[in-house]
C-alpha cells in the first residue's frame, strides 16, 4: 500500500471528513515519525510494532565490481519491530 492508497482508505471509511484534512492526518504523522526518529528517538505504535534509530560503525568494505577495499563511514538506519499483536496475525492465529 502507498501513501495515497493509505489516504483514499481512511477518506473512504470517515465520509465526514475531507480528503486534503485526511492528506494532512497522514502526512503530519509521517512527518513526526520521521522527526523522532532523525533525533534518535524510538516510536511505538501499540499492536503494530516500534521504529528505532541503529548505528552502524565504520568498517572496511569492498567494491563488488573491481574487488577494491573500500571505507565506509558510520552511519545510522532505521530499524522496525513488529509488534506481537501484528506478527500473531500474519502468522495466522
């Protein structure tokens, strides 16, 4: 699902709400996920599962098309965590 599949569904199910209030709903949740987690911070959506912030140190890499040794800095990623009601669900029970 994209973000304007996300945002038809849920115009769709409220019709008492309009769909540019609905675009801001979703954007601005997005918006303060991805500002939570750019200060280092953890997000946790109760049933669905928790977005954190993992660094990765610096190592040495290698270019897979010469075989060249190559740096690589440190740099951070997002992490997700499902949540046990979710992964119950996709499991099936």
């Amino acid at each position: 699902m994209i973000r304007s599949e996300l945002i038809q569904k849920i115009a769709d199910e409220n019709p008492h709400l309009y769909q540019r209030d609905v675009e801001k709903i979703v954007n601005t949740i997005f918006e303060e996920i991805t500002g939570a987690m750019s200060r280092g911070d953890r997000v946790e959506l109760r049933g669905f599962g928790a977005f954190s912030v993992k660094k990765r140190d610096a190592r040495l890499g290698r270019n897979p098309r010469t075989g060249e040794s190559v740096e690589v800095e440190e740099k951070c990623v997002p992490f997700f965590k499902t949540g046990k009601l979710l992964r119950d669900r996709l499991n099936g029970k």
